[in-house]
C-alpha cells in the first residue's frame, strides 16, 4: 500500500525489480544519448544559437539601424529609393552586418539577402520585449532590450519571408510584423 | 485501510479532535480536515474562473468566432494564467499536503490558527490579483516581463499570495515533526507522504524564486528602484514559473500511487526504486528555468545544456521510472485481484466507471505521452528555436498541467469528497463520464495548439490573420483548422469542467450523507486494504507483461518524435 509505511525502516536497502531496473538503465542511456546529442550538434550541426551577444542602450542601437538603413538603402533603376508599405528596404553588402530592431509595433527596416549568403544578422529591442519569429522557416528567438544579439544567419531558400512577434508587446502585439526579403 | 495508528498515544496538552474514518481506518483530525476543505474548496472555485477564462481565450483564437476583443483578450489571457496555474494548483496542492501529512500520518494538524492566516493571506492575494487585473492596467500576462509595467496591486497581489502557500508548507513540515515526535506512525513515512515532501521542498525553492524577484519589481512598480534587468527577471523568474510546475509533477505522481492504492490496494513495485525517482526531483528539477531561455541572447550553451536536461536527463529519468511503476503497480495489484488472463485483461477489466481511477489513468497516459515528450523536445537547446514562444508552448504545458496535473487532481477530488466531506457522490452517471469528457477536451487543446505551434503561429495573439500590420503574412490553412479544432476541444474540456464542478459541489452540500450507520461508497475502494497493511510495502515477484508493452510504445513514440524534429531543424536555414 502506497499510503501506508513500510515496516522496514531500511527502504532503500531493498532489492529492485529486475524489470524496473532495465527500465531505468534503458532510460539513463537515452537521457545520456540526449544529453551529448545537444553537445554533438555543436559540431556536426548547422543550427546552433550565438551566444554572442552586446550590452547597448536602446538610443545607441535605434541610431545604429537608422544609419545602416540609410546607408545601405536600395535603389531602382532610376536612382530612387525602395521603400515596401513606407519601410525602407536594405541590402546590405554580402557577408556583411545587417541590423534589425524590434519596436512598437513592427521589425524595422526590410532588409534584402543573397539566397546561400552568411550574414552576420544584429537583433536588440529598442522599447519592451519582442519575439523574433521568421516564417514559414519557423526560427524563433527572444529579443530584450539593452542586448544585442548577434548571429550568423545563411537563408538556403528565396522569397519574401514573414517577421511574426511572438513576445506579447501590448495591445498591438497581433500587428506587429516585419520582412526579410531573400533574391536568388 | 490501515492500522498506522496502532500504537499511538494521543498526546495530552493538545486538545486535538480525532475521528477514525470507516472506510479507510485512517484517524483523521478535526482542524485538518476543516482546512483540506477550506484549501480544496477555494481552489475549485479559481478552477472555475480560470476556467472560464481560458474558454473566453479559446474561443477568440478560433479565427472563425473571435469572441473577444482584443483588450479583453489579452486581460482575460492574463487572469486566466493567474486563475489556475496559479491559485487553483496551489490551493489543491496546499489540500494535498495537509491530507498527505495530518490525515494520511494519523496526526493533528500543526498550529491550526497559522494555517487560517495562511489560508487568509491566499485568497486575499487571488481575490487582489483578480482585481488588479480586472481593472485593466495589469495586462502583462502571468510572466509580466518588464519593460511591461503592471499596477503595484499585481505584484503584490501575488508576493502575499506567496507568503500565504510558503507559511501553508512550513505548516506541512512542521505536522510531520509532530506526527514523528508524537509516533503516530512507525518507520519510513508512506510513498505518498514521501511524494508530498518533495513537492514541499521544490515549493519553498520556487516560492523563494518568485519572491526574489517580484519585491524588487513591486518596488519598481512603486518607483522605488529604476529599471529591472529584463534577462535576470527572466531567470529568476522562471525559478519560480518553471520549477514550480514540479511541484505539481511531484503532487499529482503522488496522487497517481494514491488512488491505485485506495482504489486498486497497488502497492509500489518497490519502494527504494519510487522513492529514488521522487528524490531525483528535488535534486535536479530546479534546473526547469532554463526551459524558458534557450532562445534568450547573453547565456552560455553550457549553461542552457546542463540545465535544460536537468543535469544529463536525471530528473526526466525520475519521471519515466513512475512512467513504469505506477501501471507496473496497477497492473501487479489487477493480478492479485483476480484478473490476470492475457497480456490485457488487468487493464480492460480496471474500473473504468470509477472516476477516481480513469481520471488518474488517463492524467498519467497524457502526462506521459503529451506533455513529457513534448516538454523534452521543447527543452532540447537547439530544437527550441523551431517552437520557442509560439503556441505549441501553451500546448505542452496544458499536455502536463490540464491533461496532466488538473486531471490528476479532479481524479483526487473523488475520493476527498466521501473521505473528507463525508458526502458520496451525488450524480454517479455524470461523475462516471466526467473524467472522459474533461480528458479528451485536454488532450485535444493540447494536440491541436501543438500542431499549430509548429506551424509557426504565435502564443499570446488575439488575430493571426494580422489584418492591422504594415507587413502582411498569412499563415496557412491548416493552423486556421488547429485553433478552430482547439477550440472545440476547448468547448468539449469546459463542459468536462462544469460537470465536475456541479458533481462536486451538489455532492458537498446535499450528497449522500455518508456518517450514518450503513451508508456505503458508490465508487468503492480497495476492501483488501487493512491485510495489504501489514505486509511490506513493495510487490513480490510481479508479472508485467502488459506494462513492459506500454512503456516499449512510449519509448518507441519518444524517440521516434525525438528525431522527427532534429530532422526539421537540419532543413532550417543554417545559423550559429
């Protein structure tokens, strides 16, 4: 009976059952396989999440993405500026840094990547706390105010791809969306 | 049921009130007896509001229907959390230890009066929460993630909510040092109590936790203190919101080998092996705040690694060995009852009808299958990224706390209300079907917020189709078919809800008065209860066949599950 007490004092002298006992070393291999599997993947594995990560006050960074957009802004064949719904859309140099910041309610700017290209990809909240999830990829990150995250990101598909904010931001947090666009 | 009190003096200076209960023989205290229903009682009535929240929350993510707007959404989402993750868990939990300790102990309850103030100090900080979150300005949700400022009247709210649970649990250990002292038992406590004290000690750890935290974020609602660091209010934070769920995981294991005993006479295949899987908790479950901060910048992988796995899966690996011994139990003790034919017969011929025992059988199927293998997944350090705060998140955790922990506790509830109350159940047919209904309608939430978690929709939204935002992006059909079949599970888990509440309640007031001469138990309990007493506590050479076929189905689900998303993360586009 489980609600009453064993009379031996010494339960935990017992013998265990031979059928529990496999059970439990099947299970602790299975937790250990799991256990260095994540390790593993550090090595063998192409989706591993940068710890790299900056302590920045929210006016520097908000500075910071305005004057990469500004200087990276894209042009048309005539020379204007591309904006898509009056968001600017950059395109940073190949293999250069690409700057993303969360705000009420939206990821701004749009930023335009080479398809098989590394970028090193910065993220950092200039108000609350957001949610970076890229779809349909379906990449899911946090981002905080006063951090800046940086990661390398290598888009391995083209297309318009959607920003979702998966951090609950307020009142507009179902509205809150951004692009990254990928070109072949 | 048991002769624990053979033996015992009552002690003079304490003018304790006893009555010995027919059915069990247990030697239940009046004080006690009088809090477990105050305690059981108040968290029915945070079920049945946070209940009702949470189909208000599920019936606006139906696309289809959208019944809330979004303002009401998001406060209704926030009270929802508070309501039963928080109050209702934790009232019954705080019912659970004072039965695992006084009743099932033979011992009177420590300082009685200290456990009013305890059981004062909670409903006022539930009924405080509740206010400030109605009045609107404290719509932040259950996590409250600064920047995101609630009214001081939330955090504090919760902070005395906290001094209440944290003073019931100090009650708790303070009547097993009166049972031990004053010998009201001989020996190792029972597995149940044993159960209940790691529940115990994982709840002054997260109760701790919240209190670390939310002080300095109350005086930051004060403007006392300038600014929270929004990366270490996550940390502690989830100390609290995380390892907390442990205690229900602990609590509700231990309800589990309550019933199959009272209900079946299981005893445990062996004490040690229960024992040690109850003793991994405490040692490692307090790890669970990492669950939470595998997507977070600024923390190491070694840091996410080993306390995502809780220290190489040593605590998962306690969850897995009662995945085995809690059937292995039940099926040892269906054998000796008589039905040992086939692999099956043990399970087909369970008392199905009994509420106490399907409502457990299932919580600990669903716990297992649904919630367990969904929680590691999600903990795995880099496989979080494919679901990390979208709404597979709430389905995971509705898989261990409503398909898992509530229902447990419902299935519990059965056999407190004839025990405790002295009343039996009132409508037996509806009680029968209760657990079924409830059941499924879990499962269900949790399947299909699961399924549309991976398709990448959000937690915590009030419009996928996100109609407002300057960029537009529309998710597919299929997770428009997910929140619909979520919310019908919703419906299906509400009406599940209100029969249990109805049952429970019309039983405590107008039931079958069972302290009169000759009443007997509608839902019976083990009669071979009193001579499983004296015998030793473990099985002697058991049979399973039946359960070494289940737990091979698990592993098989499991590991299958397991690599189906590292399969996934491998065609994500390449990150680090």
């Amino acid at each position: 009976m489980a609600i009453t007490p064993p009379s031996n004092r010494l339960w935990y002298k017992e013998p265990i059952q031979a059928i529990e006992l496999g059970w439990i070393i099947l299970a602790f291999l299975w937790g250990l396989f799991m256990f260095f599997f994540m390790i593993a993947w550090h090595f063998i594995g192409d989706q591993n999440l940068s710890t790299e990560t900056y302590r920045v006050t929210t006016d520097a960074y908000e500075a910071r993405v305005e004057a990469f957009a500004e200087e990276f802004q894209k042009k048309d064949a005539e020379g204007n500026l591309v904006e898509e719904e009056g968001v600017p859309v950059v395109a940073p140099p190949e293999g250069g840094d690409v700057y993303i910041l969360a705000r009420l309610w939206e990821f701004w700017p749009v930023v335009e990547l080479k398809k098989g290209v590394a970028y090193r990809i910065h993220l950092s909240s200039v108000d609350w706390q957001h949610g970076f999830s890229l779809q349909p990829t379906n990449i899911n990150l946090s981002v905080h105010p006063g951090y800046e995250h940086v990661f390398t990101l290598t888009p391995t598909e083209s297309g318009p791809f959607g920003i979702v904010c998966n951090e609950f931001c307020g009142i507009g947090h179902h509205s809150m969306t951004g692009r990254i666009r990928v070109v072949e | 049921m048991t002769t624990i009190d053979t033996g015992a003096v009552p002690v003079s200076g304490s003018n304790a009130r006893y009555r010995t209960c027919k059915f069990t023989g247990l030697r239940i205290e009046s004080n006690a007896e009088t809090l477990i229903k105050a305690n059981a009682v108040a968290a029915v009535v945070f079920l049945m509001l946070g209940g009702l929240m949470g189909l208000g929350v599920a019936l606006t993510r139906w696309p289809a229907v959208q019944l809330l707007p979004a303002d009401w959404f998001y406060l209704t989402l926030t009270g929802h959390g508070a309501n039963v993750l928080l109050f209702w868990i934790l009232f019954f939990e705080i019912a659970i230890l004072y039965f695992a300790s006084a009743v099932i102990l033979g011992a009177r309850l420590a300082a009685p009066k200290l456990a009013w103030l305890a059981f004062i100090l909670m409903l006022g900080g539930a009924l405080m929460a509740n206010y400030a979150v109605l009045r609107g300005d404290s719509t932040v949700m259950f996590t409250s993630y600064p920047p995101m400022m609630a009214t001081q009247w939330f955090y504090l709210s919760l902070i005395i909510f906290a001094v209440g649970a944290l003073l019931a649990v100090i009650l708790f250990f303070a009547t097993l040092v009166i049972a031990k002292s004053e010998k009201t038992y001989n020996g190792s406590v029972p597995l149940v109590t044993f159960g209940a004290i790691t529940a115990a000690i994982i709840a002054v750890f997260t109760l701790a936790s919240g209190a670390i935290i939310l002080i300095p974020t109350w005086l930051w609602s004060l403007g006392l203190i300038s600014g929270i660091d929004t990366l270490m209010y996550k940390v502690i934070w989830w100390g609290m919101g995380h390892s907390s769920q442990q205690i229900n995981v602990s609590a509700h294991v231990s309800i589990w080998y309550a019933i199959a005993a009272m209900v079946l006479g299981a005893k445990p295949l062996s004490e040690k092996v229960s024992r040690m899987a109850f003793f991994m908790y405490i040692l490692f479950l307090q790890l669970a705040s990492a669950h939470h901060l595998l997507a977070e910048p600024g923390l190491s992988s070694t840091w996410k690694i080993v306390n995502t796995s809780y220290m190489m899966y040593l605590a998962v690996l306690g969850s897995m060995i009662h995945g085995l011994t809690v059937p292995g139990a039940i099926e040892a003790a269906q054998r000796r009852n008589g039905f040992n034919r086939g692999w099956f017969e043990w399970l087909t011929k369970a008392p199905w009808g009994n509420p106490a025992f399907a409502g457990m059988f299932m919580s600990l199927v669903m716990f297992g299958f649904i919630g367990g293998i969904s929680g590691v997944v999600l903990g795995t350090e880099q496989l979080n990224v494919l679901m990390h705060n979208t709404i597979y998140v709430p389905g995971h955790f509705h898989g261990t706390v409503v398909a898992g922990t509530t229902l447990a506790f419902m299935a519990g509830t059965y056999l407190i209300v004839p025990l405790i109350f002295q009343r039996d159940i009132i409508w037996p047919t509806i009680a029968k079907w209760q657990p079924y209904v409830f059941g499924l309608g879990a499962g269900g939430i949790s399947m299909f917020m699961m399924g549309a978690g991976t398709l990448g929709v959000p937690r915590r939204s009030w419009d996928i189709s996100m109609t407002d935002a300057t960029h537009a992006y529309e998710f597919p059909a299929a997770a428009y078919l997910m929140l619909g079949l979520n919310g019908v599970s919703a419906i299906m888990a509400a009406i599940g809800g209100v029969m249990f509440i109805l049952v429970v309640v019309f039983s405590i007031l107008a039931g079958p008065k069972l302290s009169v001469a000759g009443a007997k138990l509608h839902f019976p309990l083990h009669d071979k209860g009193r001579e499983a007493v004296s015998e030793y506590g473990s099985e002697e050479h058991p049979k399973l066949p039946g359960t070494i076929v289940l737990v091979t189905l698990f592993f098989i689900c499991f590991v299958l599950y397991y690599f189906v998303n590292w399969k996934y993360l491998s065609e994500l586009w390449l990150f680090n």
